[in-house]
C-alpha cells in the first residue's frame, strides 16, 4: 500500500511539474507573438494610432489599434452612398491570410479561383467560420464592398491545436446583403 501511494506522489508530482513547464512555454509563446508582431509593425512603418480616423483621413500606413494586439487599417471605404451595416446583415467576406514573418506564407481565398464560396454570416452573431478579429473589424468596415487589412493576435484569430500562438495579417473584402 506505501509503495502505491509512493508511486502515486511521483506520479501527481511528475504530472504538475509537466503542466508548470507546459504553462510558462505558453507565457514565452505569449512573449514571442507580441515581439513577432511589433517587429512586424517596425518592418512595414506601420503607424499605430488611438483615434479612428475619419474615412477620408486614413494614411498609407495608420493602423487604429481596436484590441490588445488587434490593429485595422482600412483600405477602402466601399460604397458610401450605400446604406451602413446594420445587425442582422448578410456578410459574404473574401480574405487573404499572411504570416508575419520577413518572408511570409499566405492562404487565399480571395477570389473564386482561390475558393469558390466567400465565408458567410449575420452581422452582429458569432460563427465558427469567423474569427473574434474578423467580427470586430467588420464592424468598422460600415459599407458594402469595403476592404481593409488587421494583424490579429492568436487570442482573436483561429485557434489550431498544434500551433496556438500564431498572429497573422488579413486582407478583408466584404459584400452585404440587406
């Protein structure tokens, strides 16, 4: 009976040492994604701003910061004579994905050669085929054939088993249907 509980103490020991170990390399992968993507912002000359600018104000290179890491740029404004988002809108979303290295990979599905079908959703819901960074910058982009660009850290983007902490960079184009 002592040697069981012996071996049960080494084995709850062996198993929190483990899960310590597995906690702080999520804290230096954590680490990691913010210097991956700073270096990202310093490579390109992004500015980072706290203000929304107005949708005529935007320059080449002005990110407005949304989230903790999340930062939008808008490309274009759409149709602006079009009436702005409203809950309850149909979103066909087109998009590119680029890694943030120096030398990045990307995934398109940008155009219907890339992907025959855009993502779809309902303006103001969740879905498992958006991401929490992908709905809040929806949410500036206001009109109908807008496009814009965000470095969305891992805690906003998909989440993936194997690799968890990956931020990556999204061009957006969207198509609304009242």
């Amino acid at each position: 009976m002592k040697t069981k509980l012996t071996f049960l103490f080494i084995l709850a020991l062996a198993a929190f040492n483990i899960s310590c170990n597995n906690q702080q390399s999520y804290g230096n992968e954590l680490q990691a994604e913010k210097k991956l993507i700073e270096d990202y912002i310093k490579r390109n000359n992004i500015v980072i701003v706290k203000i929304e600018p107005l949708i005529n104000e935007w320059g080449e290179n002005d990110y407005y910061e949304i989230d903790d890491y999340l930062y939008y740029h808008l490309v274009d404004p759409g149709d602006t004579t079009s009436a702005p988002l409203a809950y309850g809108d149909n979103i066909s979303l087109r998009y590119r994905r680029y890694t943030l290295n120096e030398y990045s990979d990307t995934l398109s599905a940008w155009t219907t050669s890339d992907s025959a079908s855009p993502v779809e959703f309902r303006m103001g819901t969740s879905s498992s085929k958006t991401c929490e960074g992908w709905l809040q910058a929806v949410g500036y982009m206001m009109y109908n054939n807008a496009q814009c660009r965000i470095i969305c850290p891992s805690k906003l983007g998909f989440s993936d088993a194997t690799n968890s902490v990956i931020p990556y960079v999204y061009d957006l184009k969207i198509k609304v249907r009242k």
